[in-house]
C-alpha cells in the first residue's frame, strides 16, 4: 500500500482542463469530448457540505467549459445519507446521475443494483493510489471512481507536546499522559473518540488481524473475538487510568472540541480536521499511530476510499462517468484538496506539512471492508467499545458483538 506524494505548490489553470485525461480519444488519438450528441443535458449530484459542495461546483464550471452541452447540478445529500437515499430515490427515478457514498457502503450498493461499474476500469485503476482501487473492487469488478483517500493518525498540539516527545508506542503514551496529567490538572495528555468502531478497530489489529479476515469477505468471523482482539481490547480498557471520562462524554464532537480549544496534548482524527484546527489558532503536527503492545509498527488504521458512483437509474450513465472521471485529474484533485484538505486519491502535487504523516500511516492501513456485514459492524462495534471502556467484560462484549454482526 505505499505510495509516495510529491510536495509542491498547489496551481491550476483553467487552460489545463481542455488536456485533461477525461477526454476521450479517436483511432487517430485527437482528444475529443464526450458526447452528449449536442443536446442539453443536466446531471444531478449528491454530495455533502463544508467543502465537498463548492468543489462539485466549482469542477462543475470547468467541466462545462469543455462541454458546453452538459450542466452540472449539486444537490446536498450527505454522505452517510447516501446510500440509503439511493434506495429509495433511484427506483423512483427522482436520484441523481452521480452521488459521493464512502467505499464501505459499495457491498450494501452492489446487492442492491443502484450502482455501475467503473467504466475503463483498468485504466482508472493505473491512475488512482492501490488502496483506493482495491477498496472499489467488490466480486472482483471495480465500481465507482475515487475522489479522495482517508486514515487517521496521532495530532499533536506542539505548545503542550514537542515533536521529540511524540510517543511512538502506547505504552509510552499512558506513560507520558499520566505525567502530563497530573502536572495540568486543567488539560489531557491525550483524547480520543473511544465510543467509535472506526478508531477503536486499531486495538484489534496487532500480528495483522484484520476484520472479516486478510481479504476483508472471510464472513465466517469478524476476527474482533479472537485472542488477539481480546488483548487489544483489554489495553483499551486500561487507558481509562489516564482518560477517567465515560464514553458518553468522549464522542467525536467532544473529543475534536478540546483539542480544537487547546485543552488536549493529543488526539486520534484525520485530515479531515486539519483546516479546524488551523483556523482555531493550534500549532500542531500529526505523526502515525502508536504501536501496540509487543509491536514495533504504527497500528493499523482504517483507510477509506470516497467515491463517486454512477447511478444504475442514471439517464445519462456515459455523461456521468465522463464527469466523475475528470474529478480525478490532477487538476481537480489539487482543487479538491485546496478546498477539503481531503487526501487525495492520486500520486498528485499538494502542498501541507501534515500530509508526511497521514502517508506514513495510510503505508500500515487497511481498506474497512465493503461487504453488506459493514452495515452491522458499526452499531455493534460502537457499543462494544462504549461498554468495555465504561468497565464492561471485554469478552462478553466482543462475543455478542461477533455475533450480531454475523446474524448468530
């Protein structure tokens, strides 16, 4: 899964678009546009706000000036509102062209037909980063096209951790909190969303432990259960010793807060936060994941994939690929990240100082499985990890957690 990014200075010119890789080619290799066949068409697109919207529409602008005929149209649907919404607006045939749904969701997309599969899928793969690929190939076809990559990794706030302090394991973490701790009563050494499958999934992972095994399909066990989950789970419950909070006050809002005020040394998040907490005035870094006990390597993260997917109800599938598949050149994956911060989905020059450590983390992450057994693992997760944090038996919560996921 490594890759490497070039650091440069974000540019973009308009006169690039009309050389972008969107463009289709005749026998004789002269770009040419898609077609819409001259007629006027419009095509609908979800995607969420804070970022995300005014990119669709400012990509949709420069899509247009190279083919006049087609108008983009953005619509909020948020993203974790998707794939539901596909459901029931596409067989009604009131959706839209092209949607953003999270790679997770690509099983529970699949068996329900709402979605295409990836057009020049051998092509899009050569251009976008291998986990990003992989996490949109479901039964062996791709579907889809990504528009940026995801993990998180260990914020730091450098006015109450110096880089040298930063602890490469968690043992050395519950270490180092506990002092800073008790020498600011008024602060935390450390803060994290400890009701969240999506974080606490890292405490499984130790000797390459993966949910629903190496492939992410093995459905015959969640491997959040075994020994080695079981272990990991259990250190998880001992880092309540230096963060005394219930779960029910340590949710994403909660824990992004203090850290956003300046009353926490460190904090589990993605790139997702880096423009908040810019604008609030933190000096920070961000460095890979502790390792586990007995590990010598970052824990591994989630990583996901957001994509665009072409709706199988489309009235205008071509149109809507085309378009999806200019959101991934690497003119409109600078622009997307300028305006969201988002990874992008492509080897591709952006210019941040945080994006060293997402990289070295998103080099020990694995893609969050696609299979429609996703949609149980969430609940079940989030209030395994509640429970066992708050004191529960880390056992039994794995075990009924294991088997409501499964069905059992």
């Amino acid at each position: 899964m490594k890759r490497s990014f070039v650091l440069g200075v974000f540019a973009l010119s308009v006169s690039a678009f009309a050389f972008t890789g969107c463009a289709k080619k005749d026998s004789s290799g002269a770009a040419k546009s898609s077609g819409s066949g001259g007629k006027k068409i419009t095509l609908k697109v979800w995607e969420s706000l804070s970022g995300p919207d005014e990119f669709i529409k400012q990509a949709g602008e420069a899509y247009s000036k190279i083919h006049p005929n087609v108008s983009i149209e953005f619509i909020n649907v948020e993203l974790g509102d998707a794939s539901g919404q596909i459901a029931l607006d596409g067989p009604a045939f009131v959706g839209p062209d092209l949607f953003a749904a999270p790679h997770d969701k690509l099983g529970e997309l699949v068996s329900g037909g709402h979605v295409m599969p990836t057009v020049a899928p051998d092509e899009v793969a050569s251009e976008v980063l291998g986990s990003c690929s992989k996490a949109l190939t479901y039964d062996g076809v791709m579907y889809g096209y990504p528009v940026s990559a995801e993990t998180y990794a260990l914020f730091y706030n450098k006015a109450l951790i110096s880089e040298s302090e930063v602890p490469s394991s968690w043992e050395d973490l519950a270490f180092w909190t506990k002092k800073f701790n008790a020498a600011n009563p008024d602060k935390r050494g450390f803060i994290m969303d400890v009701g969240n499958g999506y974080y606490t999934i890292i405490f499984t992972t130790a000797n390459g432990n993966r949910l629903f095994g190496e492939s992410g399909t093995d459905t015959s066990h969640t491997n959040l259960n075994n020994q080695t989950a079981v272990k990991g789970m259990t250190f998880f419950q001992g880092l309540r010793e230096i963060l005394n909070v219930p779960a029910s006050d340590l949710g994403t809002s909660n824990a992004d807060g203090d850290f956003g005020a300046g009353k926490a040394a460190m904090h589990i998040t993605g790139l997702w936060n880096v423009k908040n907490f810019r604008d609030l005035g933190i000096d920070f870094g961000v460095a890979p994941l502790p390792s586990l006990p007995g590990e010598s390597t970052p824990a591994a993260s989630f990583s996901g994939t957001r994509a665009m997917f072409v709706s199988a109800y489309s009235d205008h599938p071509s149109e809507a690929a085309d378009f999806a598949r200019f959101l991934i050149t690497p003119e409109m994956q600078q622009l997307r990240f300028k305006l969201t911060g988002a990874m992008p989905s492509i080897n591709t020059e952006v210019d941040s100082p945080y994006m060293k450590g997402f990289l070295k983390q998103l080099d020990y992450a694995f893609p969050m499985p696609s299979i429609p057994q996703m949609g149980e693992f969430w609940t079940a997760m989030n209030n395994a990890s509640k429970n066992i944090w708050d004191g529960a038996d880390v056992v039994t919560e794995l075990n009924a957690c294991n088997a409501t996921i499964l069905g059992k």
